[in-house]
C-alpha cells in the first residue's frame, strides 16, 4: 500500500509543476488582448484578406488545371496554360489540396506587408501556416497567421470558411479523366461524327467510304480540301457533348449535327455543374496532327460494260487525327471555372493505340525530313491572266510547306534539296514541278488553269435517210433530249486531253450531267449513245467525235451536247466501215450548223437535207 501511495504522490507532484510552469510562462508572455473595436477591424479586415487570397488561389488553379505555377505539360487556353490531366494514355492528376494551400500560404506571405501597412495603428502580421479541407460546397480554412495591433496579439488561428463547388468539381473531373481514358469517349464520338458527316455533291465532307453510283459523278479531294470539313466536325462534336440529362430537347430543331451524352461519373450526374468542351487558342489541324491514307480521294464512277450501271472503284479513307481537348467546368458559388486537358486520338478510323507513338502515316525518313525545314522558299501562285490566286497550298518534297495568303504568295521554310514542288487550288488543275530548293530562294511564279464546272446538256439528232433522193435529213423535232419518252437512251462520253494519255469518262442516262475535273484547254471528245443499255438487247444507236477546247471562264456555263441518232452503227461488224460512217455523221453536223458540241441551244424548229454525196465529201 505504501508504494501504491507514494506513486499517486509523486504523479500529484509532477501535474502541480506543469502547471506551474504553464503559469509561469503565461505570466512572461502576454495573451490576446481585449477585443476592441480596433481589433475587430484587423481581425475582420485579416479574414477578408485570407479570403481575397483564396479566391485569387481557386481561380488561378482553375485556369492552369489545379496547379498554382504552369504544368510543363500543358496547353493554351483564353489566355491561359492549361495542364493535360491525360496525354499520351497516362494520366498524371494534381494534388488539390496541397496546392492549394501552397498557393494561399504563398500570397499571404507576398501580400500581408501591404495589409499591415494600410492600418493606421501598428499591426504585424508573422508567417502564414494554412490548413484546407476542400469538402463537397465550400472550403473550411485554418490559418496561423501570428497578428499583433499596438503589440497586442490577437487570438489565433483565424477560421474562413468559403462557398465553392471545387470539392465535387474535383472529384467529378478525377473520376471523368479515368474513365475516359478507359473508354474513349472523344475518340467515339468524332468518329461518329465522321460516319454521318454531311454529304456534299454525293460525298461526304469527312468521307470515310467513297463508292460513286451515279454515271458520271466524280470526286477529287486533297488534304486541304478536307482539312477545314474535318476541323469544323471536331469544334462541333465538342460543342455538341453534353453531361447526363444536361442535352436540350429541342436539339434537332437547331442543328442537323448529332448531340452526345457522357455517362454518370462515379455513379453521380453532378446536375449542378456545367461542363463544356472546347479545343485550345488558334489550334488548327496540320499534317503533324491530322492526316489520311490514301493521301489524296480520288473516286470516278465509270461505266461497267454491258450493264447499265456505272460505278467506281470502293475506296476506304483511313485518318489519322490527333487534337487537345479543354474540359471546362463552371463553379456555381464563386463563378470560377475549373480547366484542364486530355488528349484525343484516332488511327485507322478507331481510337489509337498510344504505345504506337500516336504517329501519323508519314514515313519516319519524310517526317524527319519535313520536321527540318533549313531552305526558304517564296513563290507567287497566278492564273493564266496574271492575276494572283488566293489561298493556293504547296508542298515541296512531299512535305506540307503551308497555304498562300491573299495575294497569292506563299512563303515557308522548306527542306533543302530537289524534289516536286506541288501547287493545289480547289477548282484549279494541280501543278508539278521539279525544282532545286536553291530555285526557290527568289521569288518563283507557278501558272495554275482552272478546271471549270461546265453544265452539260444532252440530246440526241435523228437521222433519216432517203434513198430516193440519195439524202440525208434532220426533220422539225428531230433534236430530242436523250432521256425522251421514245427510248431508253443512255450517254457514254470519252474525253482525251491532247498532248496527254490522261482520259475521263462519264456515262448519262439523264439530260443533264456535269463536267468536272477536266481542265482547260483542247481536248477529244467522243460520245456513244446506247438503247437498252445494261440490257442483253443493248444497241449502239449514236456515235460522234469532235475537238473541242474547255475554256477556263466556262465554269458554270451550259455547253450543249449532240449526238446523231443512227440505229444502222449498230449492224456494222467492220472498223474501218464504222469510223467512215461516224466521219461522214460529224461531217453531217458540221455542214447543218451543229455542234456537235456548241455553247447555244438549237430551236426546236430546226431542220436541215444533206445529199449523201455532200455529207461525205472529204471522206475516204
């Protein structure tokens, strides 16, 4: 027992010289002073300035992506560098938390001189310690910042407590750039809008499949002419994703684009917030970040013989597109917004493989090549008349060089050697060249003619013999368009640029039809006119050949094309008894005034007689 009492006296001995101690140093150091009216006012005024410092910390690392100093790896946005949450498949998040209170604790201590300058009493303020707890709707502070008016401390820590939404902000954007980093949500949905981006003239403007079905249709599309369709359908995909129930109901009214929907995020819609998506400033699509294979989209609807069906070649477009999209979120109780990056990539028409490199479909030796651009080139792209043509785009040894301004001049950094300089221009023919970097240090004119538009008019001329009188006639309503109610007529038109094994074909069966891609100058043109064409009874009814020249100021003009009606062709075995006789139809025309291909339209009144002797005159 004795031993039990002398251990409680002693633990009763140690707690009294604690507490003497504590006594003693209350009695040297002086406590919080009386809460006064001057006191309140720094305290309040401190507080006000802890918040400012908040405020002023949450909206800093919104724009940056929860960092307080700029990600390296980040991205410009509105002004701001935007760090990528997810680049290359990794995911690299910030910590929040800490970085918030780093940032806070950093303008305190840059600003809290200038705050106890501004009393008109002396007040100190000592190093900042802060403590965060970032929760769902605000922010609890604790901050130690050791404050003294007239020598008088005050009590510390100061309590702040702040509205925001950065705490759901933060744990929907943690949980969203992990799931879209498994299932690929951009990649889907730009592909999407690939597969049902809008058709023009039959093809689609982002065309992932070509396969022409209509006679004489034909498409001719570059990367330039594919890259502005293919920018457009990304800012609208993003423009046009929204969170769960967050779509507006009349979306379709508004737009013919499709709309997009994300999934909850970790099983929460998060309806308070609102998200939006949004490319970065100035980015454009270039070859480094957007490509296709095959490198230009050339499609042509050719006849197939014996049917009546024309067709092209089916082509499949695979692309490449790579591009930084900003997922930006609005805080409803401070008004910040809250930003940062992940990375979109498509190979192939699917979402890309990142441990490929998330390259494109240039070689490694030419993108080496392109990536080193040490010669200078400046050339200026004119039509035939001398005028500038705005816009043109070039590349030189396969190498992308850029597009021209509206003067016509283009100007870049090129690799150094000799290879083809490549002028294209929508609506003009493309121009190539072999040329030395050294040749295009000064300036340089490169001639591009135009491939005009024409609208072409189809009809057919009948021919009546009259052996009695040894005569060839063409009576009143003899020119009839080659779709008349009479006959089945179907069209088969060849022209042969001269001077060139290049040949287009275009096969009709309508009256109406255009020309495109031929460009300007003399060429061949030879026609066939068909009777139950596609048909085991087919029949050559109609032949003629002519030269004519394509003028660069015929686009969209009419040009009028005639064919003689001759069912006889079709009895003729011998080559040589059917050219003679196709020499002596055009001939025909010729001599009554007809085109065969003319740029007016016949009268309808038109006749015309011909002796076989006149018509054949000439004629071997």
């Amino acid at each position: 027992m004795a031993k039990k009492g002398q251990v409680e006296f002693i633990i009763l001995l140690g707690i009294l010289v604690v507490v003497a101690v504590v006594i003693i140093v209350a009695l040297q150091s002086p406590g919080p002073g009386p809460v006064t009216p001057e006191t309140r006012t720094v305290k309040e005024s401190v507080e006000s300035f802890i918040r400012a410092g908040a405020f002023e910390t949450m909206k800093i690392m919104g724009e940056q992506g929860g960092y307080v100093i700029p990600a390296a790896n980040s991205v410009d946005f509105l002004g701001s560098k935007v760090a990528y949450w997810q680049k290359d498949g990794q995911l690299n998040l910030p910590d929040l938390r800490n970085n918030f209170v780093s940032g806070l604790q950093q303008y305190i201590s840059d600003n809290k001189d200038s705050l106890a300058n501004s009393f008109d009493k002396s007040v100190t303020l000592g190093d900042p310690q802060v403590n965060a707890n970032i929760l769902s709707n605000k922010i609890d502070l604790t901050v130690n910042l050791p404050t003294t008016v007239d020598g008088s401390p005050l009590q510390q820590p100061y309590i702040v407590s702040i509205p925001s939404k950065l705490g759901d902000i933060f744990e929907f954007s943690s949980g969203f750039v992990t799931a879209n980093n498994q299932d690929r949500y951009f990649e889907t949905f730009t592909l999407s809008s690939m597969v049902i981006s809008p058709f023009d003239e039959g093809v689609q403007k982002v065309p992932t499949y070509v396969q022409l079905i209509q006679c004489g249709q034909y498409v001719f599309k570059t990367w330039w002419d594919i890259q502005p369709d293919m920018q457009d359908l990304i800012e609208k995909t993003l423009a046009n994703t929204y969170m769960p129930g967050k779509a507006p109901t009349d979306f379709m009214t508004k737009t013919s684009h499709p709309k997009f929907l994300l999934t909850p995020v970790n099983g929460k819609d998060y309806s308070d917030i609102e998200v939006g998506f949004y490319l970065p400033d100035d980015f454009e699509l270039t070859r480094s970040n957007f490509d296709f294979n095959p490198s230009t989209i050339n499609a042509f609807a050719k006849p197939i013989p014996m049917t009546s069906i024309c067709m092209s070649e089916p082509l499949y477009v695979n692309y490449f597109v790579r591009y930084p999209n900003i997922v930006r979120i609005e805080d409803p109780l401070t008004q910040n917004t809250f930003q940062f990056a992940i990375d979109v990539y498509i190979k192939d028409n699917e979402p890309g493989v990142w441990s490929d490199g998330a390259a494109g479909y240039a070689s490694t030796d030419q993108t080496q090549l392109c990536n080193n651009p040490m010669c200078s080139m400046k050339i200026e792209v004119k039509d035939s008349s001398g005028n500038p043509i705005p816009y043109a785009s070039a590349t030189f040894m396969g190498c992308p060089v850029g597009r021209g301004e509206a003067d016509g001049v283009i100007e870049s950094s090129i690799p150094c050697g000799i290879g083809n300089l490549q002028v294209y221009r929508q609506g003009y023919d493309i121009t190539e060249q072999m040329f030395s970097s050294d040749l295009l240090l000064a300036d340089h004119s490169v001639t591009m003619l135009r491939t005009p538009v024409v609208n072409l008019h189809f009809y057919e001329v009948v021919i009546d013999t009259v052996e009695a009188t040894s005569e060839y006639w063409i009576k009143q309503g003899a020119i009839r368009p080659i779709d008349n109610n009479l006959r089945d007529g179907t069209l088969h038109l060849t022209i042969l640029e001269q001077g060139t094994s290049d040949s287009h074909q275009f096969m009709f069966d309508e009256s109406v039809g255009s020309l495109i891609g031929v460009s300007a100058g003399s060429h061949i043109f030879s026609a066939s006119l068909f009777n139950n064409f596609g048909t085991e009874s087919v029949s050559v009814i109609g032949m003629m050949a002519t030269q004519f020249t394509v003028r660069e100021d015929m686009d969209g003009k009419d040009l009028h094309v005639y064919v003689p009606y001759y069912p006889e062709l079709n009895s003729m075995t011998d080559n040589t008894e059917l050219g003679v006789k196709v020499a002596t139809l055009s001939q025909l025309f010729e001599k009554c005034g007809i085109g065969p291909i003319s740029e007016t339209m016949i009268n309808d009144d038109f006749t015309c007689s011909l002796s076989f002797a006149e018509a054949g005159e000439g004629i071997a």
